[in-house]
C-alpha cells in the first residue's frame, strides 16, 4: 500500500510499503522496490555497444558433443553482435590462451574469430580462475571507442562457459567472487554458465551475482546456443546499464538488504549495485526496514536515489524516489491495517531463495541434517504468505527438499536446479521453468 511511482525516460521505480505503519513499542516493515524498463521502441531503437569477452573452458572433461556445441553457441553469439561491438575470445585448460584480442566486430575480424574457436580442442585441468580474469583484462585494458570527441557509454561482459570446478590457479571461492566484485565496480560484468552436473553451482552463482551478471545452468550441451542467444539478446537491448540505488535512511531507523544484490553500507546509507537491465524486464527489491520506539503519530522519511547509464540517449540518469512516510501509531491501529499481499508474497520469495541457498550450500559440505532444517525453514517463510501462484510452486519445490532423506545428499541435477533457480529468484526475478536447465 501507499505506493509511488515515479517514471523519468524508460526507466519507472516503485515503493510500497507491506503496511506503512510500526508501533510506538518499535517495530518492522517490509518496503519493495519495483523497477521497470519500458520495452524497446523498435529495433532500431538506440542501444549502448558491447565490449565481450568470451571465456570457453576446453578442458578434457569438456570433450565430444559438449565441445562441439559450445563452439556452435559462441558462433552463433558472435553473428549476432555489430561493428560497433567488440569481441575477445579466451580459452583455457591448465593454461591460458588469447585466440582473439578484443576487437571490433566486422566481418572479418568475425571470420577470424571463428577460426580460432574452430581449432580449439578439449585437454588439461581447470584454470578458471586464469582463464576468466584473462578475459576480464582484455575488457580492462582496452582503449575507449570515442565518437565525435566524446566517449560513448560501452557495457562490458565476461561470459563464462565451464563444465567443471576450479583445480588449477585460483580455487577459493571467496577469492574469485572478490574479484567479481570488483570488477563491476569497475564497470566489468561477469555472466557464468556452467554446463552438465560437474560443475560448482555455488562458485559460479557467486561469480555472477557479485559481478552483476546472470548465472546459467544447462543440464545438456544442446542447451548451449539457446543460452548464449538468450545472454546476447538481453545484453542488446539493457536500457539501464550499470543501475545501482542508495537507500538512505533517517535517524532511529535501521534496515537490511533481504535481496541477494551486491551492498554496501556507508553510515545511514545503503548502496546497492543492481547491474544492467534489460528493455522490458522487471526487478524487485525487498528491504526489512526496522524502527526504534517513538511517539505516536512520528512520521520517518526514507530516500532513495537511483542512477544509471542511458544507452539510448548516451548519457546518464539519475533519480529520487521518496516512499510514503513509515509512521508510528498505537499497536491496534497498526494490528487493523491491511497489508499489501504483492509486498508479503515478494518478501517470502526472497526469503525462502535465500534460506534454501544456505541449505544447499548445507548439503553440498555434508551437513544433511541442518540442509533438511534449513528447508523447512524457507517452507515456513511460504506458509505464510498469500498462496500464490509463484508461492505454491516454490513451496512444492521447497517441501520437497525438506522432506528428503538426511542419510544422503541432493542429486546433483536438482542441487543444480535449485541453484539456477534461487539466483534468479533471489535477485527480484522471476522465474521462468522453461530456462530451468531441463
């Protein structure tokens, strides 16, 4: 309830409080933030170039089919970029390779792009780490494109395409999803993609949600070209790249970021990195926001402002949102207010992807019995929400996993599942069965 929208260009933010209400005693309320980007104009319509690295894994567990379609996927993904794109294309096993510097994206430079990935053969272990910072320094150490004197806004994405674990180089995760986050911060999006049922799910989730990127799964190898069309055609069409939010909040009011974005707090303020959004799509964030006692009829003020690139007018955005006032009234009255159910339903949501990341992540180190407990947890935070939809899916989903045995682990198919599930779900997406990796 007490929504407010607020629309400049393509791009609308809006809050809603589940009741905009605490008790004089002290209290919570929960605020969802809904951000929208208006669908393309056409396809003509203006749209930021991109500078891409792709990194392909060609170790030896990826030899045969899984090969062969990786490099059809990546083909397939270079025709699609224009001369106004630039391209890399780095390889590795135990060892690194640079088989295309970044480069602009003509025919020929296309042509030879595809020649390189065309000799490329399955061997050695798993450098990840090597291999996915190589390609992220080709981003990084390229010249800015000027046109007519002035730099022009440029998205900059490392896709990374592995079948396995990091065994070689850099092998802690912590260390890998660090550099992720700096990264971006730099202006250098990470999108993983892992492929079959041997890779680390929660390595490459991380990677990419602390790069602000996407976290892909394929069950098989004839996944891969829907993938990459997929990744290339959102990229192509972000309407607000590099969108981030800052929270900030006034004095006796505390909050908590329950959404799996990038954060970070700076005194009363809460800064958060959204990544890029594409023409047409949708994101919600959820904040627990928490009040100290007062007096009735005390009215708190929050503030948040959003900026963003523009690539249609190639400038950047900025923005101020102010919700409707979280004020405090005796406890009845707040007892009797209606909640809003959209606000309920999304908060449970976020709740739950997170509770049963942290249950996975249980099972995956052995710990089947606190797994199964962190389950039933996520299925309470659905209980008691308004019965959905999207709430009954996930709580059929979640139910499942709580009421496996504890004698032995998830399979890896459904850890999978779930993994590329509650990225999505955790970071105000929503989620699509159809992508959910067969």
């Amino acid at each position: 309830m007490e929504a407010s929208p607020a629309p400049v260009s393509a791009l609308s933010v809006t809050t809603t409080w589940d009741r905009p209400l605490v008790a004089a005693s002290g209290g919570e309320a929960t605020l969802l933030v809904r951000v929208a980007a208006a669908d393309a104009a056409g396809p003509e319509a203006r749209r930021a170039p991109l500078d891409v690295a792709f990194v392909l894994d060609h170790s030896g567990s990826m030899a045969g089919e899984q090969m062969q379609l990786a490099k059809i996927a990546v083909d397939l993904a270079v025709g699609s970029l224009r001369e106004a794109d630039r391209a890399a294309l780095v390889v590795y096993d135990h060892a690194v390779d640079v088989l295309h510097s970044l480069q602009s994206a003509t025919p020929r430079a296309k042509t030879a792009l595809r020649l390189a990935l065309h000799g490329v053969d399955a061997g050695g272990s798993t450098d990840l780490g090597g291999g996915w910072l190589t390609g992220c320094r080709a981003l990084s150490d390229a010249k800015p494109v000027a046109a007519d004197g002035a730099e022009t806004i440029r998205l900059r994405r490392a896709i990374l395409l592995t079948d396995g674990h990091a065994n070689v180089g850099i092998v802690d995760p912590a260390e890998l999803t660090t550099h992720a986050h700096e990264l971006r911060k730099r202006g250098i999006g990470t999108t993983t993609l892992g492929v079959g049922l041997g890779f680390d799910e929660a390595l490459l989730a991380g990677m990419a949600e602390a790069g602000g990127g996407t976290f892909g799964f394929a069950a098989s190898a004839a996944e891969l070209p829907a993938f990459f069309a997929r990744e290339l055609r959102e990229l192509l069409s972000v309407a607000a790249a590099g969108l981030s939010f800052d929270l900030t909040l006034p004095h006796g009011v505390r909050a908590e970021l329950v959404s799996a974005f990038p954060h970070e707090r700076h005194g009363t303020r809460i800064a958060v990195a959204l990544g890029d959004l594409p023409a047409g799509d949708e994101l919600t964030i959820v904040f627990g926001v928490r009040v100290a006692a007062g007096a009735v009829g005390t009215a708190h003020a929050l503030r948040l402002d959003a900026s963003w690139a523009d690539p249609a007018a190639d400038a950047r955005r900025s923005l101020r949102v102010e919700p409707a006032p979280l004020v405090v009234a005796a406890a009845g009255t707040v007892a009797a207010a209606d909640v809003d159910p959209l606000v309920v339903e999304r908060a449970a949501l976020q709740r739950a992807s997170i509770a049963r990341r942290e249950a996975l992540a249980l099972d995956r180190a052995g710990r089947h019995l606190e797994s199964r407990a962190g389950m039933q947890r996520a299925a309470s935070y659905l209980l008691a929400a308004p019965m959905t939809a999207e709430i009954r899916e996930d709580l059929s989903t979640t139910a499942g996993f709580a009421a496996a045995e504890a004698d032995a682990a998830y399979s890896e198919l459904d850890r999978k599942r779930a993994a590329f599930h509650d990225a999505r779900r955790a970071r105000g997406r929503r989620v699509d069965v159809a992508e959910d990796g067969g």
